[in-house]
C-alpha cells in the first residue's frame, strides 16, 4: 500500500531538486501547498511555468531581466564608467541592497573551476574585455567572493584587465562590522590588513 499518493510524491521529488531543500522540507512544502486553495497553487505553477518566458539577459550587463537593457543598465543616473564584475544575479541583488553602489554591473554567471570543466569561456568573461575595449569604462570594480575559485577568477581577470587602458580595484575583504578583532582568523586578519584604507 503507498502512504503518499502519486502527484503529491512528484512534487516533493521536484522540490528537493531546489537548491537547501531535502526530503523533509520538500515534504513539508508540499503537504502546505495541498492545504491552501487550489487558487494560490495554480497562482505559483502560473508563475513557474512564465519564468522562463518572461525573464532573459541583460544584453549589457547579463543580468536577469524582464526587458532589455536591464532597468539599472537604462538608468541615466548611474555611472556607466564604473563597473562592478560579480558571480551570479544574487550578488548584484546583494549589492544593490547596500544603496551605496552607483555604477552598472556585469553578471559572470559562474567562477573558474577547471575541475568541473568551468574556464573563460564557460563565463561571460569574453563579453567583459570586448565591453572594455569598446565603452569608456574608467574603473572595474572585481567584486567575486574570497573563496577559492572567487580568487581564482578575480586573479584572472585582474591579469587580462591589467593590458588594458583601465582601473582595476577588488571588493576589500576583512574583519566584519561589530567583529572582535580577537575572534577572527588569521586568514580573515591579513586580508584585513592588506586591504587596509587610509582614513
């Protein structure tokens, strides 16, 4: 005798396919959606099943996007010279966050990871330097995270952007706000300390 009927197993196999979310969450989920209107579950399959007709890429900054170019690319208040190089769309979101960053972004959709079959042009790296040659650009900005493969990535591009006519900074990494400097790593503290600013 199965305990779960058919279409209430399918979805809890399709929502462990998400990214966090294991057998138990996925089951939980599931068993909320069964209990609220039918109204709300077709609501979000309605949503689901638009995604992918609505949203594309940026053609500028390879965000994801409703229209093209992406609302901060059409913006006329932020400043095309400065760019800021990020992974993925959740870290411009990130940023964005911050209300502090005026300039456009371009989405590399990914890092290095030779391992994994994952170089340049795996990435949207080769967009990036023709956007270099070909825009006055001023400044990048090379905003990749400090793991591994971020560093990786952000050595590379630092390398290639140095034969070019422009500005390169990297994100400063380091001791985080309200950290006791006595509780951080050692690793964390040097790159604190090469990153240091003047004041």
């Amino acid at each position: 005798m199965q305990a779960v009927p058919p279409a209430l197993e399918r979805l809890i196999t399709d929502l462990t396919r998400l990214p966090g979310i294991g057998s138990k969450t996925a089951t939980r989920l599931a068993l909320y959606l069964l209990r609220r209107p039918a109204a709300e579950a077709l609501a979000l399959s309605t949503s689901l099943a638009k995604l992918h007709q609505s949203i594309r890429l940026c053609s500028r900054c390879y965000a994801f996007s409703e229209n093209d170019p992406c609302t901060i690319c059409a913006d006329a208040r932020r400043n095309e010279q400065l760019v800021c190089v990020v992974e993925e769309p959740g870290d411009l979101l990130a940023i964005e966050k911050t209300g502090v960053f005026r300039g456009v972004y371009h989405i590399l959709h990914g890092v290095l990871a030779p391992m994994e079959g994952i170089g340049p042009d795996e990435l949207k790296t080769r967009e990036l330097f023709q956007r270099v040659r070909t825009q006055q650009i001023e400044e990048i900005l090379v905003a990749t995270s400090s793991t591994v493969p971020g560093e990786a990535t952000a050595s590379y591009l630092i390398e290639r952007l140095a034969t070019m006519n422009v500005r390169v900074t990297r994100l400063a990494c380091g001791i985080p706000m309200g950290m006791d400097i006595k509780y951080a790593d050692e690793h964390t503290l040097a790159r604190a300390i090469e990153t240091r600013q003047l004041t």
